[in-house]
C-alpha cells in the first residue's frame, strides 16, 4: 500500500504543474476573453434594452401625435360641416327672402292688374250701359216712327 500511495503521490506531484497551468489558463481567459466578451454583451444588452425603450417611447410618442392628428382632422371637418351648413342656411335664408320679395312683387303686380281690369270693367259698363241708351233710344224711335205713318195712312 505503500508503493501505492507513493505512486500516488508521484502522480498528484506530477498533476500539480498541469493544475497550475489550467488555473493560469482559466485566469488569463477570464483576464483576456471572458470578461471583456461579457462587458461587451453587457453593453449590447444595454443598448438594446436602451434601443427597446427608446423605441417604445418614441411609439408612444407616435401614437400621441397620431391621436392629436385625428382631433384636429375631427375639429377641422366639424368647422368645414359648420360652415357648409352655415352657408346652407345663408342660401336657404336668401332664397326664401327672393321667394318672398317674388311672391310679394307677384301680388303687387296682381293687385294692380285686378285694379286695372276694374277701371276696364267700370268704363265698359258705362260704355255699355250709354251704348244700351242709345239702342233703347233708336229702338224705341224706330218702334214709334213706323206706327205714326201706319196711323196717318189709316186716317188717309
């Protein structure tokens, strides 16, 4: 068992350089690979995390300009509805006051052709009534000529 162990001991003897060189080896590749390559994959994941961030901020921030387009889109159909229906009511306005100044001038016009006709009417009547006057008169002259001769005939 002795030999064993001396064996052994060779052995660890023997292993402790490699030992050495592999805690050298894990040192430098800490020293010049592992921590440099994590700093790096720390500042990525930063700067992506930070990108990511700034990203949604600025998505927000579209989100709010959209918004804020939409409302003035809104208010601005709303003014060109108002003022479309402004405009309506000032031509519904006009055209019901040319209606009225037409259909008042259009009375005016009949009044004073209703006016007209009764002056015609007036002076045809008078008109007529001298002409039946005469009539009567020339009828009746004619009536009482012929039965005169016709009495003086008879007395003949």
């Amino acid at each position: 068992m002795n030999e064993t162990l001396h064996q052994l001991g060779g052995l660890l003897l023997g292993a402790v350089p490699t030992v050495i060189l592999l805690a050298l080896l894990f040192g430098l590749y800490s020293v010049i690979l592992h921590n440099p390559l994590a700093k790096v994959l720390a500042e990525r994941h930063g700067q992506i995390e930070g990108a990511v961030e700034q990203a949604r901020a600025d998505v927000a921030q579209a989100e709010a300009k959209t918004a804020e387009y939409e409302l003035r889109i809104r208010e601005a159909r709303l003014a060109v509805f108002k003022s479309q229906e402004a405009r309506r009511q000032q031509a519904l306005q006009a055209r019901s006051t040319a209606v009225a100044a037409a259909r008042s001038q259009a009375q005016r016009q009949v009044k004073e052709a209703r006016a007209v006709l009764d002056q015609e009417k007036v002076s045809a009547q008078d008109g007529l009534q001298q002409e039946v006057s005469k009539l009567a008169t020339s009828i009746i002259e004619s009536v009482l000529r012929p039965a005169a001769p016709t009495q003086a005939g008879g007395a003949r």
